[in-house]
C-alpha cells in the first residue's frame, strides 16, 4: 500500500514538472561589475539571460529603466537591447557602462524583459531580472583619500624628516673625519 502512494506522488510529482516543457523559459540576472561605486567612475553593468526552455524564445527585449539621467551618465552600450531569437539551453550577455554623477545611496532594481516563448504565441511573456540592491556611491574625494598612491605625502614627508636625519648624519661625520684625522697621524 505504501509503496503505490510513493509511486502515485511520484507519478503526480514528474505530470507537474513535464508541463509546459515545449515552451522558452528565461532566466534573467543583472550584476554590478565594481567592487567600488564612485561618483564620476565608470560603472559595469552586466546582464545575463539563460534560456532554460525546451524552444527558442523570440522577439526577446531587455528595457532597464531604473537609471535616470539626472544620476547617471550612459558611458558606453545601451539600456534597452532586443535579441530575434535565444535558442534552446542558450545565454547571451550585454554590459552596459554608467558614470554616476553624484554620490550617495542607490537602489539599483531590477530590469524588464519581454519574449514570445513559442513560435505560436501571441503575447508577450514578461520577466524581471535579479535586482542587486542598495548601493553606496562613493564620493570621488573620499575614494581618491583612501586608494591613491599618495606621493605628494610622501615627498613632503621625506623633506621634512631630511633635517632630523641629516644633521646628525653630518655631526657624526665630521667627528668621524676628525678622529680617524688624529688616529691616523698617531699611527704613523
């Protein structure tokens, strides 16, 4: 008795999963590329899309409006690409890259996509990306303080440890010179 329920749910179990199996599914994720958002630094944008479906998806579209031009400048790529045709257990990638324009919190959503799963379909299936969150745009003088080279602070700081340094360099020197002077007259 037991064993016919198992198979009874299995069977039930592999129905529910065999559906719609003839049509395209999209996976869609979108990543920040930076490790660190700053203002006035390119920012990467990477979208990627997975067919997992059993079919090509067509007429495939990917519209990311959540960048707006009062805060991000497009540097290079596009914010909306379409693609004709996504085969089966295929993926295509687009990068996109911004320049912030002022620093501060960002909640960087998600962006739409729209496909026809099956060459017979009508409308449109529609999709949103993976969203990656809030992000912290850094602003340029503070990432500048932390991560440059500082070789102006350097040299300053060479110039100002030369005297410390140097005059007791020469004050031993001369002493040096004077002794080594008198014991080599000795010598002789």
């Amino acid at each position: 008795m037991k064993l016919l329920l198992i198979v009874g749910i299995f069977s039930i179990f592999c129905v529910v999963l065999g559906t719609d199996n003839e049509n395209a599914r999209l996976l869609a994720s979108k990543t920040i590329l930076n490790q660190f958002l700053v203002e006035d630094k390119d920012l990467t944008v990477q979208y990627d899309i997975y067919n997992v479906g059993a079919s090509a998806a067509l007429d495939v579209s990917l519209v990311d409006n959540s960048f707006p031009d009062s805060d991000f400048q497009l540097i290079h790529g596009s914010l909306g690409v379409r693609w004709k045709r996504i085969g089966p257990s295929y993926n295509v990638s687009h990068v996109a890259i911004l320049r912030p324009k002022k620093p501060g919190y960002f909640n960087f959503t998600s962006a739409e996509l729209s496909y026809l799963p099956s060459e017979a379909a009508t409308e449109p299936q529609l999709g949103y990306t993976s969203a990656p969150g809030e992000g912290v745009i850094a602003n340029f003088k503070d990432y500048d303080r932390k991560f440059s080279p500082h070789f102006m602070d350097w040299a300053a700081f060479a110039i100002m440890t030369l005297p410390s340094l140097g005059i007791p360099f020469l004050l031993w020197r001369s002493s040096k010179s004077k002794y080594d002077g008198a014991r080599a007259k000795k010598s002789n």
